[in-house]
C-alpha cells in the first residue's frame, strides 16, 4: 500500500484549522463542512452526502454496505476570531491553532489513511458538526449507523503525548436545581421572604456529600445563580451540576439520588431539570480492537499503544451503547485539548494514520481472528 506523506498532511491540516468552525456558529460550520468535503472527495474519489439537522451540517461517505465505521467531528470550542490569538502555526515538529488536536489533525489522518487502501468496500465515513455541545442533532444518525457496523474507530485526540489509546470512557450527565423560594424587600421584611440563595447554598453542599456506590462516579456543582436585586430576598436560584459515571448501573444511581433531593428551607422547593447524556463507554466495548490494535502495530514496527479509561465523553460512547465494538483516541497525538497550550506533534501523524489503515483493512474484510468482535466474524 501507499504511504501517508506528512508534508500533504500539514498543507490540509493547515487548510482545515484556518477555517474556523465554532460549533455555535452554523454558518461557519458549514463553511467548515465544505473544507472538510473537498479535502475527503480528493483523498477518497468522491464527495460526502452532505446532511443538515437543526441548521448544523454533517459529512457522511459510504462505500458499499457498511462493516466499519470511522468516526470524527469538525466543529470546534473555539469562538470565532479564535486565529487572531492563536495563528496556525508549526514550529519544531510542533502545530498549533485553535482545533488542532480537537480534532482536525485527527480528520486529516484519517482521509489520509483511507487513501492508501487498495478498496474502501465497507466503509463508512461520518463527520458530525455538533460534537463539541454533545451531539444533539447527530446522535441518531450515529446511532443508526454504527448498529449495522462490526467497529467503530474514533479519531479523538490520544489521551496523552504518548499515543495511548482511550478504552473507556465515563458517561455524561447534565442537570439543572431550580430553587423556587419567595421575593421580599431585603432590609423592611426579610422574614417574610424564602431564600432561594440560601437553599441552592444547602444543595451544593448536599451534592458534595453524596455517596454514591462506585467511587469511579463524580457529581460537581458547576455553575450557580441566584437572585435579581441586591435588596430583594432571591426567589429563585439556578445550580448547575455535572456527573460523570463509569457504567450504566451507577448512571442510574446517581439520576435516583439527584431526583431525591430534598428542599432544607421551610418553604422552598425543588425541581430537577436535565438528566443522563451520553451513555458511557465501557471497557469490554472497546478490548477486541485494543487487542487488535497492539498485534497490527507491532506488525509495523510500531510500539503497542497503551490504554487507559478516561472522564471525558465523545460520539464512541453513543457506538459503544448501541451495542458496537469501539476504540478510540486514534487520532492526534499531542496536548492542551480546549486549552491556549493546545497543539499536535506532526511526527505521530504518519505513524498513526498507517495504524488506523490497517485496523480498518483487517476489520473491513474480517479477517481478525480471535481478535475481531463478535458481529465481524
């Protein structure tokens, strides 16, 4: 097969960062979709199906009946006018620019990998524009997509400088305590008033103290609210609370415990808004592929990556949960994910896209052996 060639890598990834792609601005991440299709109609012979949900555009490319899916996003957390502040750049096997890692190197490996196959017969390409805000308008056609599969590879950014791969992932949950108490004047009739301020301040500290059975869970108070005058007795306050979880079973007890909760403040009231987000990932999703994974990268003379379980979620907790085998974190290697110190070592690409070929060559023709999930063989 053909190799990637890093310098045609860095004039697309170049090409794919200068375009910026916030995911709250659809016009640019439709700009983005364009970009992005030009880029896999000349590495993989033909353009995408281009699908707009809730004003959001997604590429999806397919190659006869679909066996493998690959799987990645092109909007990005960076507001526009991001590239003011921080340029493209590449310096010292270093590439930096707002997206870079999260995950535009990521969608230039894999073009690049798919274009050394002899065949892409069974293939599947999908690329969502609303990842980044937790999929919303693309959860279903992921969904839909992958439960026809036999894997699933998601080119997320490795989980650290060393290329280790992510196979497992906590599930997500997003929920909102509204406290409903009553207004009155501050200084004349405090009394006469029900503080919410107060009773969101009892809330957060009973979610600190929550205990739930796993000790993998995690619930975080976050963002807090309360009030609309300096002299008026807050009516209502607003607590926002992130949870992430390990499996199903402790998804559904922390949902239980948050429901459960109780007003402290004779007068107040409760309500509990949001729920469960992404399923999570869990390990046996993930530990056919690893396997695999390790025996195709000592073939290439590659060190077998690494994995670990990490906090954050992505679109392979949607493939996992429907019942696909899924590994992820084959994309970029680098640091600084969201963050003003984000950026790719370049000299990982090549490496990484001629793993990410070969994982989808053996996966596509079913040809893993003991490696290959259940559905392939």
């Amino acid at each position: 097969m053909p190799e990637p060639r890093l310098p045609a890598m860095l004039d697309d990834l170049r090409e794919l960062v200068c375009c910026e792609s916030f995911s709250a601005d659809h016009a640019a991440v439709a700009r983005s979709a364009e970009v992005v299709a030009a880029l896999g109609a000349r590495l993989l012979g033909t353009a995408p199906q281009t699908l707009v949900s809730g004003g959001v555009t997604h590429l999806r490319w397919r190659f006869g009946s679909p066996r493998v899916l690959l799987l990645g996003h092109h909007d990005t957390v960076w507001p526009m006018g991001s590239l003011a502040s921080h340029p493209w750049s590449l310096d010292g096997g270093i590439a930096r620019g707002p997206g870079v890692l999260d995950m535009k190197a990521g969608l230039v490996q894999l073009f690049h990998a798919l274009a050394t196959l002899p065949t892409l017969d069974g293939v599947c390409v999908l690329v969502n524009g609303d990842e980044e805000v937790g999929s919303p308008t693309s959860r279903q056609l992921i969904e839909e997509t992958a439960r026809d599969c036999a894997a699933t590879f998601v080119l997320e950014a490795a989980a650290d400088g060393s290329g280790t791969l992510k196979t497992a992932r906590k599930g997500t949950g997003r929920y909102e305590i509204v406290v409903h108490g009553k207004a009155a004047h501050a200084g004349q009739e405090p009394h006469r008033g029900v503080n919410a301020a107060v009773e969101a301040a009892h809330q957060v500290l009973a979610l600190a103290g929550l205990r739930p059975t796993d000790t993998g869970t995690t619930v975080t108070p976050t963002l807090l609210t309360a009030g609309t005058s300096r002299n008026t007795v807050p009516a209502r306050a607003r607590l926002a609370v992130d949870v992430r979880v390990p499996d199903l079973a402790a998804q559904r007890q922390v949902d239980a415990l948050l429901r459960g909760l109780a007003a402290r403040t004779p007068g107040a009231r409760l309500e509990v808004l949001g729920g469960s987000r992404r399923p999570p990932m869990e390990p046996a999703s993930s530990a056919a592929l690893f396997a695999l994974a390790g025996e195709l990268a000592a073939a290439l003379g590659q060190e077998p990556p690494r994995g670990t379980a990490v906090g954050g979620a992505s679109d392979g907790n949607y493939t996992a949960a429907v019942g696909c085998p899924t590994l992820d974190g084959l994309g970029a290697v680098g640091g600084g994910p969201h963050a003003d110190t984000e950026h790719v070592e370049v000299a990982w690409m090549v490496p990484r896209a001629r793993l990410l070929a070969a994982l989808v060559e053996r996966t596509r023709t079913g040809t893993g052996g003991r490696h290959l999930p259940a559905k392939a063989v």
